[in-house]
C-alpha cells in the first residue's frame, strides 16, 4: 500500500531542494551580470537575459548625452562623443547632423553614388564601436562611400524622413534598409508628416528611471528563474518547434507602402535586408523584384552578443560580406 505522507514529503523535499538550487544559480547568474559577466548556459543565461531585459539594460535613446528632441524625428543622435554601455560591451559612438561617423579615409573611395544604410540600432551598431559597424566593413571592402543614417528604435517611416531631411537623398541611388520586426508598428501608424512637441519628448526620455535593485525586482525574477529551467528544457527537445515564426506578409504590405509613397522608385536602387537570429524562422519573405530587393541574412549564434539581441562585430562583418557580394552581383 502507498504510503501518501512519504510520497508528500518526498515531493516537498525535492521542491525545497529545486527552490534552493535556483537560489544558488539565480545568484550566481544576478551577481555575475552586475559585474558584466555574461555566460551561454543552460539556465544561466536565460535567467540573465531576463534580469538584463527587465531593467538591468542600458537604453541608448534614453542617455542624455547621447540623444535630443527632434521636432520632426522625435530625437535624434547628440552631436559628438556619446558612451554607450552595457554588460557585454562599452562603446564610443561619433555622430554629425545626419551620420555616425567612421575614421575610415575617403581616399580611393567610389563617391559619385554613395551608399545610404537605413536602420534601426542593428544600422546604428548597437553594440559596436564606430569602425565595427557593418556600414564601415561594407565601405571597406565594397571601396564605395557608404553614409551609416541608422538610429535605435527608428522603424521605416522615420528612416526615409530623416534620410529625404538630409543633403545625401538628392546625390545617392543606392539605398539599404535594414529591416526588423518592430518595424511593423510605427510603418502601420505613424503619419509621415507627424511634428511632435518637446514636452512628449522630456516626459518619455527624461522623466524615466529604471529601477533594477530593489526587493521586487529580484523577488520577480528569481520568480521567473524557477520557470526559465523547464523552459530551456523544452527548448533543448523541442528546438524546432519552439522557433520564433516570422510571417513577412503583413510587414511587406506596409514596408513597400511607406517606401512607395516617399522614394522615388525610379531613381533609386532600393535594398531591404533583414537579419535572422538562429531562433528564428522567417516564412513568405518576398523575392527581388524590379523596385524593391530583398536579402534574408540568416547569422550564427557567435554573431550576435550572449544575452542582448544585437549583432556582435563578428555579425556585423558577416552582414557586410553579404551585402557587398549582394551589391557586386547588380
């Protein structure tokens, strides 16, 4: 006959020792990750990649000295020097008016067709010191002059507004835009033409401060911690299945709506590329067609930082040698 109490406390037994083998991973994975040590295993780094996205990260449009309000972008990058921190980085990102600037020298370089790359904080190099960005490996290697106009958290709309604000729209054919998913949100509702006011500005960058050392903070995500174990389990079993599904359908309709009706298609190559994390799987992506090219890069897991989403300088090489074996077959 089963004995019920002995099969309770066996199982409050297991639980209690569970509960203090995530406390002791937990820890070590919390600590690890204030002094900017990140790890790639098995639960160590889905519980630091949790902690990091849930206020540990730095957010570079959110540092005073590295943004400002923009009536018709809503910011912008400050001009000069601004540092750009996080765990598994530290940065110095050099912008004009319009551009991150790379030291790379102008001789020998192509200038009568500049390339222009659009983006988000992939473009801008998130991540990446200003000689790591794709857009310099790709001015590098391609020998052609190549302007770096991506902006973090940017989507298609503020793109092309800024690019059609700047003196290179007029004296370049060939544009790059690097595409993400987020993009889908600002490309559906936002009005090209939308003038925002500085006080929306100040109340969303400016009056915001994160709080990640408090007792509900850690008391949260060491919640999740005890979660993220059976999580990554199945992830192990089941990879395939638990793949990020990315139907390009709906983003292509409002992607080449925003770019018809703003780039003169006639006069301009246009080039849309989108990354592909190794969790992901991208399904109805369009093919090249005369108006709009079409690249899916697909990168490895050593390309891209251990718990921030971004690609690493190895990632961003990786994108340049794409496109520039893109750009040398047209």
């Amino acid at each position: 006959m089963i004995n019920l109490k002995k099969i309770i406390f066996l199982i409050l037994v297991i639980f209690c020792n569970y509960l203090l083998i995530t406390f002791v991973v937990f820890t070590f994975s919390y600590l690890s990750l204030l002094k900017g040590k990140t790890y790639d295993w098995f639960w160590v780094k889905s519980i630091q990649k949790k902690i990091y996205f849930k206020g540990q990260r730095n957010i570079w449009q959110y540092k005073n000295d590295c943004t400002t309000f923009d009536k018709d972008l809503f910011y912008k990058p400050r001009l000069g020097e601004c540092k750009f921190s996080n765990p598994e980085f530290d940065t110095i990102l050099n912008f004009n008016d319009f551009i991150r600037i790379n030291d790379l020298s102008s001789k020998n370089l192509e200038n009568n067709n500049p390339i222009i790359v659009l983006g988000d904080s992939i473009a801008m190099g998130w991540g990446v010191n200003d000689n790591e960005t794709f857009s310099y490996q790709l001015e590098k290697i391609s020998k052609r002059k190549v302007f770096n106009m991506g902006v973090s958290s940017y989507g298609t709309v503020r793109e092309i507004k800024k690019l059609k604000l700047s003196p290179y729209y007029d004296n370049s054919k060939t544009v790059i835009i690097q595409y993400h998913i987020n993009d889908l949100g600002e490309n559906k509702e936002l009005d090209f033409k939308k003038v925002y006011l500085e006080k929306d500005f100040i109340k969303t960058f400016r009056d915001t401060s994160l709080k990640s050392s408090n007792i509900k903070f850690i008391l949260g995500n060491f919640k999740s911690s005890i979660r993220l174990f059976f999580s990554d389990i199945i992830d192990v079993i089941f990879r395939d299945k638990n793949l990020e599904l990315i139907n390009f359908d709906i983003d292509k309709k409002y992607l080449e709506k925003v770019i018809k009706d703003n780039i003169n298609l006639n006069e301009k190559n246009i080039i849309v590329f989108l990354p592909v994390q190794p969790w992901q799987k991208v399904i109805n992506f369009p093919k090249s067609n005369n108006q709009i090219k079409y690249v899916l890069i697909p990168l490895k897991k050593s390309q891209y930082f251990i718990i921030d989403d971004h690609p690493n300088k190895k990632g961003h090489f990786e994108i340049a040698k794409v496109l520039n074996k893109f750009l040398s077959t047209r």
